[in-house]
C-alpha cells in the first residue's frame, strides 16, 4: 500500500476477505435463535393443560390432543379436580410413582387408578385420630373413591390422643355423698380407645369387596400401652353395623385385634344372614371355644375359607367345627394352626374329614397332636377323595404316628401337599410319603391335564 492510497477502515464486528468483500455479521441480539414459534393448537393445550384446576377440559379433545395434555398434567392437581375426569393409567401410574416407592397393581384390580385411590384412603385412616382428625377429609375422599374402592386393608387404627385420657370431671368438686356425681368422675378415669368408625363410610363404598383390619397401633416404640391394641365394646359394635350395610363384602380379615368370643358374637350376629360373604378371617385374636362354637352356626352354603389360627380353640370348639364338616357345607379351606384341639379334638375332625367332600385345605399345625391323632387322620385319609393339601408341622407324632400316616397315604388318591416338618416321623417315613405325593401328582396330570408343581 501506497501512501496515496487511504486505508479503508470497516466496523466493528465485520470482516472482508481478499477483493469479493466477502462479509460475515454478528447478531446484536445475543438471545436471538432460529426456533420457531409453537404452532397455535400447541400453545392451547399447554395452556389446557397449565390451567386444568381451574377448567378441566379433556373429553372435548382429539385423542393425541388428550395425550399431550395428560403428559403435561402435574401429579399434584386436587383429587377432586382429577378423580371424576381423569381416567388414564399412565397419569395415575405417575401420581402413584411419586408418593410411594413400591406397588402391586395386581392386587388392586391391576389399574394404577384404583391403585393410587385405595393406597390413599388406607393412610387417611390409618393416621385419623378419633375427635382430633376432621371427619370431612375423609368423607370428601370417599365420595370421591366410591366407585373406585374394591379392597381395603387397614394395618392400624389409632385411638384418641392421650390428653384425651385425662378426667374431664374434676374431683374436687364432685360432692362425696353424690354417688351420681362419682360415678361420673369414674367413668371419666376410663381411658377411652374408641377408634374410626366405619358405620360412616362402609356404606357409601359400594364396591369394596375386601377387608382387612387390626386394632392396634404400628411402630408405638417406647409409648407401648395396652390400650393401644384394644378392641372395644363400641369399636365392636359399630364395625357390626357397618359390615352389615356393606353387602358387597366377601373377605373380612379382622386380624391382632384381641378380639374376644363376647365381641365375636356381636360381629357374627351382624353377619349372619350377610348375602356375599365367603373368607372369614380371625386370625391371632382370643377366640375360645364358646366362640369356634358361634363360628360354626355361620359356616353355611356360602362361606369359602375360614381361618382361625392363633387362638384358643380346644376340644369342644374342635367338635363344633367338625359337626359343621359333616354336614352340607362349601367350605374349601380351614385354617386351625396353633391352638389347643388335642388328640380329642383331632378325632373329631378326622372323622368328619372322612365323609367330607367340599374341604380341600386343611391346617392343623401346633395343636399339640400325638401318634393316636395320626392313627386317626390316616384312617380319614383312607376314605377321603377331596382333599389336596394337608399341614400337620410341629406336632409330636414320632415314628409310630409317621407310620399310621403312610399306610393311609397308599389308599389315598387326592392329597397333593403333606407337610410332615417337625413331626419327628424320620427321614425315611418323609421320602415313602414324598414318593406316594408324586404319584398322586402324576395321578392328577393325566386326569386333569392341568400342571401340578
């Protein structure tokens, strides 16, 4: 370059390459993209979607516009907003997924749905706190759940707060001679257990189908009471009339409730003409032999299951049982492990075991049976066609009582399960016995066709 020549000077963020001018500008604008702008129909059902509590709008749309809204949809909307209009699995698998870590849609109808409403209710009441909690949060819930609820366990109830328990009649101002007034104050030194009542919405749930209760507290650590795990006489009560109103109940489980043959009549009163009910399970409670008793005039055309392990059943609580086996009944499954039948009570259901043609299961584990009561069992299972599976573990029957049993066992064609684990019978009565099984399991696949494990 000359030094005639000027030197040409070009702005700021601009550059020339060779004599073409060749120029490459930088945008002022830093935020500046080459996106587009969302089409229309887009934005609108962002904005559905971003506005749905206040305007739930999705049965008027598309099919895809119905999936892109749910997508966006937040987990956290009301229930009362999402529960009427809201019926997409994937939704509710999403509300599931970020409350609890773990779930089993197979025993809520497989819908995540039912899945999410069951789960909820079952806390609502598991941490309700009678005249603490309000009775609206509930009820809100169950009119919104009703035709969602088919099962229902309920793993704790919790009794009034322990200020609660204190006299609400002050001593010192109830005359001496009043014997009205000491009454009063007595009955004000009751500790007072009542839990939820579910006269209030047992009735309104009418598609429960199963369910399962304990009294008692979960996880109470140092703050252990007894009272914590009673079942009372206004708790019985008022669980009787709500079992009664549900009439499309089939499984009732009342287990670890301490429940006593006093209360049992009161609930089996409530439930003996009930229309659907085919499991009863009391399991773990103080039922006697008054109460196996009652129990026994219930077992009819309709009842399917019953267990009443872990209680205090003996002799004659056994002979009503077995009165009820040698009659006209349905029963497919009795459960009776760890209570007191004896080698008398055994007879007792042994021979009716013989005739019977309905049971299939049956459970006499720990019942303090002896080798007379294998001499008795085998003689039923002789004569008996009907009955698949047999638990008779932790019993005293030694090696004269596994003998007993394998004789009868070589006659017998139906049974397909005989747990024989701490009975003492040795080793080698369990492999004769094994050996017989899988002959009758054989025996069952080439006329049933069906696979036996």
């Amino acid at each position: 370059m000359t030094e005639n020549e000027t030197q040409v000077k070009f702005p700021t963020g601009k550059q020339i390459h060779n004599a073409c001018c060749v120029q490459r500008t930088f945008a002022e604008d830093s935020e500046w993209t080459l996106a587009t702008v969302p089409p229309l129909h887009i934005i609108c059902l962002e904005h559905i979607a971003d506005n749905f509590a206040q305007n739930p709008i999705l049965n008027q749309l598309a099919d895809k516009q119905k999936a892109k809204v749910l997508r966006r949809l937040s987990t956290r909307l009301p229930l009362s907003v999402t529960a009427p209009f809201v019926h997409d699995e994937d939704y509710w698998w999403r509300c599931f997924s970020d409350r609890w870590e773990n779930g089993d849609i197979t025993v809520h109808g497989n819908s995540w749905k039912q899945a999410f409403m069951e789960r909820h209710l079952k806390e609502l009441i598991e941490q309700f706190v009678p005249n603490v909690t309000s009775l609206e949060t509930v009820m809100d819930v169950v009119l919104l759940f009703r035709d969602y609820v088919h099962r229902l366990c309920i793993e704790q109830l919790l009794p009034h707060i322990k200020d609660s328990y204190f006299p609400v009649v002050n001593a010192d101002t109830v005359d001496s001679g009043n014997k009205r007034g000491m009454d009063d104050w007595r009955k004000a030194q009751v500790k007072s257990c009542d839990h939820f009542d579910f006269t209030l919405i047992l009735e309104k749930l009418c598609c429960l189908q199963e369910l399962s209760l304990t009294y008692g507290v979960k996880r109470c650590g140092m703050n252990f009471e007894w009272a914590l795990f009673s079942f009372t006489e206004r708790d019985c009560v008022s669980l009787a009339k709500a079992l009664q109103m549900c009439k499309t109940l089939s499984v009732l489980r009342l287990r670890r409730s301490q429940l006593t043959d006093e209360r049992l009549d009161v609930l089996l009163e409530h439930l003996r003409d009930h229309p659907s009910l085919s499991e009863l399970d009391l399991a773990y409670n103080a039922i006697g032999d008054h109460g196996a008793c009652s129990i026994a005039q219930l077992v009819g055309a309709q009842l399917r299951c019953l267990t009443l392990c872990d209680n205090r059943i003996g002799r004659s609580g056994a002979h009503a049982l077995a009165l009820v086996l040698t009659n006209t009944c349905m029963l497919h499954s009795l459960d009776l492990q760890l209570n007191y039948l004896g080698d008398d009570g055994c007879r007792a259901i042994a021979d009716a075991l013989a005739g019977n043609s309905s049971l299939v299961k049956l459970c006499l584990d720990a019942n303090n049976l002896t080798e007379t009561s294998a001499t008795s069992i085998s003689h039923a299972l002789a004569q008996n066609t009907t009955l698949q599976t047999l638990s008779l573990t932790s019993n005293h029957f030694g090696q004269g009582g596994g003998k007993e049993l394998q004789e009868g066992m070589v006659e017998n064609v139906s049974l397909l399960e005989l747990d024989l684990r701490f009975t003492e019978v040795g080793t080698e009565i369990e492999w004769n016995v094994r050996n017989v099984l899988q002959r009758n399991r054989e025996h069952w696949r080439t006329h049933s066709g069906l696979a036996v494990s």
